[in-house]
C-alpha cells in the first residue's frame, strides 16, 4: 500500500526529533506500506492510497483538496479539549468542519474522544493510544535506583507549557523539602526558550540556584538513564491529552508523581503518586512520600513498567493501525457513524 504520512506545514526537521511521528512513520514502514512523508499538499503523490494525517487543525484546509482527488483520509493526533475550548470562534468552527472529511479518526485517550463528543460530532471515533518505544525498559530486574535523591522532569520550557507541566509550583514544592532532604536535587530537563527564564528567577529568589539542575535539550540516552534510575520523575500538567513522557518514565521504573486530571490517569491507572491538590504544598507532601518510601516506590515503578509492555508498545499499535489502513482501502463508507469508540485490542 501506498500511504503518504502527512503534517501538514511543519517542519521537516522535526519529523524526526519529535517522539511521536518517528514511531507512526516507523510502524507505517514496519507494515511494510511505502510511506511518503509530506509537509505540503504539493508533496503528496498522485497514485497515494491513503494519507494518514497528523492533527485535526488543518483538515478543513487540506480535506477539500484530498477528498477532490479520491483520497481516504486517517486522522491522528492529540486534540485536546481544554485547549480547543479556549480558542477563537472561529478557530473551533474550522476544526468542526474539518472533521467531515475524516474517514477514520484515531484518538489517543478515551477521555479525549468523551469530552470532544460534548462540543462536536464525532464520525467513527476509534481510541488507540500512544506508545512507548522500547529502548525504554527498566535499568535492572530489581529496579534498583543509583539516584534515588533526584527529583526529574522533562519539559519543553515555552512559557505556556511552564505554566501547563506546573514547572514553578514544582519548584515552590522542592522548596518546601529542601531543608528536610538536604541530599535531594531538582533536575529538570527541556528546550530552553521564553518560559525557563522565569524558572531560573525563581530558582534564585528561593536560594535554590545550587540545588537544581537545568540540562537544556537532551539525547534521549540521558533521558532515558535519568527515568531509569532517578527517585521520583514529576509530571504534573493541569491536562494532558495523553501523557507520553509520564508513559515513558513509568517504562523505565520511574514512580511518578502526577496530577489525577484529564487523560493522565488513563495512563498511570493505579501505578503511581497523584497529588491531593495543585498547591505547593501538596506536590511537597507527595514528593516526600515518594522519596522516603523508596522500597515502595520501587515496586510502584515495576508495576508501571509491566503496565506499559501491557498496555503502551509499539506491536499494540502497529497491529491497530494496520488493521484501520486495510480496511479504508477495502471499504469508506462515509455514512459510518460509531456509538462507541473501538479501541485497540
């Protein structure tokens, strides 16, 4: 099968950084499909046999054009409803018209597809989440942890995903722990642009320059070392529409402290810390558990790994998307309308 792999107006060089699509692209190639990759309309071939596009917030533009020319059309992504909710008029219109041109729309958090349900129609939702690739598995059998005193997170640092992932609440808490952990760090790794300046600040008014660690952008190795051997990794985003970074701290063992909100318990289930509240305070007292239950917090990170090879891998969703691009070449039907959203076996 043809099948070109469509974001539409991205950023080449990001293909192939960002998490997400280096995994669809290699399933897509792993099915043994010939895959385009497109950025632009003009770059999808003419003999395609399926587009399989990334994001809803285009489709009204590139839908028309696609339907014109015979295309079935899979759209994947992450549209999440708080976002969504808080854009324009006219913005939410757009994306409600695009959705007609969807012949099947793979959601990746049942909570994603129920929320959307109450502001749109949704044609044929089908429920198919993230995966976590599997260089990320557990250091050792024990998950014994070589830096059990470090506090992790990862997190591109643009001013409104600091104030999303909670970045400065997470530093008022280590405050508040600091003097009753004198051996524990923060380390908190991602891309430094315009919302890490206000960390820094922070950091220096609370007389905590010394005790946390600002790592910038880096490899997936060290990212991985860190989820697989630091005490607590810390993601407490007032909403995710999945939560990949959470899913991969809890493949590699890590006990996670997370926000009870949104798709976020979809991933983490009963396999990890969720804070009462978003205060300060209350991410301290969590954090506190975590870092002093280390035995507990050593077989929490086990069941979350097991979780993930159950629930989050690669052949899960390999199988899942394989079986949606065969059966869009054998039939679309574009009078199809689910009750319920299928989701991956």
């Amino acid at each position: 099968m043809r099948v070109t792999f469509l974001v539409y107006r991205l950023d080449r060089s990001r293909l192939f950084t960002t998490e997400f699509y280096r995994q669809d692209i290699e399933i897509l190639r792993s099915l043994g499909h010939e895959v385009t990759i497109a950025t632009k309309l003009r770059e999808v071939p003419r003999d395609t046999d399926v587009v399989f596009l990334w994001w809803w917030n285009w489709l009204w533009l590139v839908g028309p054009v696609l339907k014109a020319r015979g295309l079935p059309i899979c759209v994947t992504g992450s549209l999440e409803p708080d976002l969504y909710e808080k854009r324009s008029w006219m913005y939410r219109s757009l994306v409600r018209y695009g959705m007609r041109y969807a012949d099947r729309s793979v959601f990746v958090s049942r909570y994603m597809i129920d929320r959307l349900r109450t502001m749109m129609r949704l044609r044929d939702p089908l429920l198919c989440p993230h995966i976590v690739m599997d260089e990320y598995q557990l250091g050792s059998k024990g998950n014994h942890r070589s830096l059990p005193n470090i506090i992790f997170n990862v997190a591109w640092k643009k001013k409104a995903n600091v104030r999303r992932k909670m970045q400065l609440e997470l530093i008022r808490a280590f405050r508040l722990i600091a003097d009753d952990v004198p051996e524990a760090r923060l380390v908190l790794a991602g891309e430094p642009v315009d919302g890490q300046e206000s960390m820094v600040q922070l950091c220096d008014q609370l007389g905590l320059s010394d005790r946390v660690d600002f790592l910038g952008k880096i490899s997936k190795e060290v990212k991985i070392d860190l989820m697989q051997n630091c005490g607590v990794y810390f993601q407490c985003s007032r909403h995710e529409g999945f939560g990949l970074a959470i899913a991969e701290a809890m493949a590699c063992g890590a006990p996670v402290v997370v926000n009870r909100k949104t798709a976020i318990p979809e991933v983490v289930g009963d396999c990890g810390y969720y804070v009462d509240d978003e205060t300060p305070e209350s991410i301290a007292k969590t954090l506190l558990q975590a870092l002093r239950n280390q035995e507990k917090s050593r077989r929490l990170g086990i069941a979350a790994a097991e979780r993930v090879n159950r629930e989050f891998r690669f052949a899960r969703r390999k199988a899942f998307l394989g079986d949606v691009l065969d059966g869009m070449v054998k039939c679309t039907d574009n009078a199809i309308y689910a009750r319920e959203p299928r989701r991956a076996a």
